[in-house]
C-alpha cells in the first residue's frame, strides 16, 4: 500500500528533533540536506516548517554576514510551550468567566418570562392594547380637523380666500362703472350679458 505523507505538526515535531538531538546550529541548505535523510520531511517543505517554527518562537534565527542561521534549545522550548500553556489556560479561565456570567445572565432573563398562564393572560391584554392603540390613532386622525393649530391654519387659509374674492368682486364693480360711463348701458344688461348675479356683493 502507498505510504502516508506526514502530517505538518509531525513535520514540525520531526524538525524540532534535528536541533535537540545535534544541539547545532545550520543554514537553511544544511538542513534541506539533512531533513529529508534523517527524518523522512521533503526538502521542499523545510523552508515552510522551519519559518512557521521561527513565528511561534520555537526556533531561532540570526542574520551574520549574507548568511541566515538557525537554532533552537530544550530549554527555550520548554519555556516557550510553557508559555503557550499559560497564555491558553489564561485565555479558557477567561472564556469560562464569560460563559459564566452570560449564563446567569440569560436565566435572569428568564425570570417572569416563564410560560405560565398569567403570562398568556398579559401578552394578550398586551396585544389588545396595542390595537387598541392604533383604533385611537386612527380616531385622532378622524379629529384632527378640531386641533387648534389645524384650526388656526384654515382660519387663516378662508382669510387669504375671502381677500381674494373680495379683490374680484371689487373690479367686476369697477368694470361695471367704467361700462356704464363709456357706453351707458344699464347695468341690468350688463349683469346679463356677463352672467354676473344681481346680488354679488362683497364677502364680510
């Protein structure tokens, strides 16, 4: 059967080894050489597990010259994944305080929501209310021609209106004069021939 490829954290753990084991320190060929001999990691996958190693602060890394070097102690990576494990049990304490609190939370939340038949009761006096809420609105639409400003409004509109009528009805009187003098007809024809009432007059 065909043989399984390593996973990348066996890769990792595989590379790790190398620097432990030797206690050395290698250049990136160096290790392109060595990895895929001793530990079965391909040559091509080295630079990519050894960069994520150098981000996780596992192994170390130093420029000298035109060359970069590469190295990584028991020690430091016992600290370093004692570190990790700290930061991670931090970080569940913390997780598990805000789960907590968002638990007591919601059951007080719960607390008079229960569905009890008093609570039915309210929901649908709760209900009822609202429509009748909206009844009234209506109702107030219905009257808002009673409402002083709506009032003051078309007070103020039959003014504008009955200025204006009056303005009108004031030189169709003009017009009737100026007939009469120019060519003195009576002004009984003139209301005829001009569908004028007999009765117009101005608006108190």
């Amino acid at each position: 059967s065909k043989k399984k490829g390593l996973s990348f954290e066996e890769k990792r753990a595989r590379m790790m080894e190398i620097f432990f084991e030797t206690k050395d320190v290698f250049q990136l060929k160096d290790l392109e050489k060595i990895a895929p001999k001793e530990k079965g990691i391909t040559s091509m996958s080295v630079k990519e597990i050894l960069q994520s190693l150098v981000d996780d602060g596992m192994v170390d890394t130093d420029r000298i010259g035109t060359s970069n070097y590469f190295w990584a102690f028991p020690s430091k990576a016992l600290h370093a994944r004692k570190r990790k494990l700290e930061e991670l049990e931090t970080q569940f304490a913390e997780s598990s305080q805000k789960k907590e609190v968002l638990q007591k939370s919601i059951e007080k939340s719960k607390i008079g929501r229960e569905d009890t038949v008093e609570r039915a009761a309210l929901l649908k006096e709760l209900a009822a209310l609202r429509q009748k809420k909206e009844q009234l609105k209506t109702e107030i639409d219905k009257y808002r021609e009673c409402d002083p400003d709506v009032v003051e409004e078309m007070r103020q509109t039959n003014q504008v209106a009955k200025e204006a009528a009056n303005r009108w009805t004031d030189n169709i009187f003009s017009i009737k004069s100026w007939a009469k003098r120019k060519f003195g007809f009576e002004e009984s024809r003139i209301d005829k021939g001009f569908g004028i009432p007999e009765d117009l007059d101005y608006i108190d």
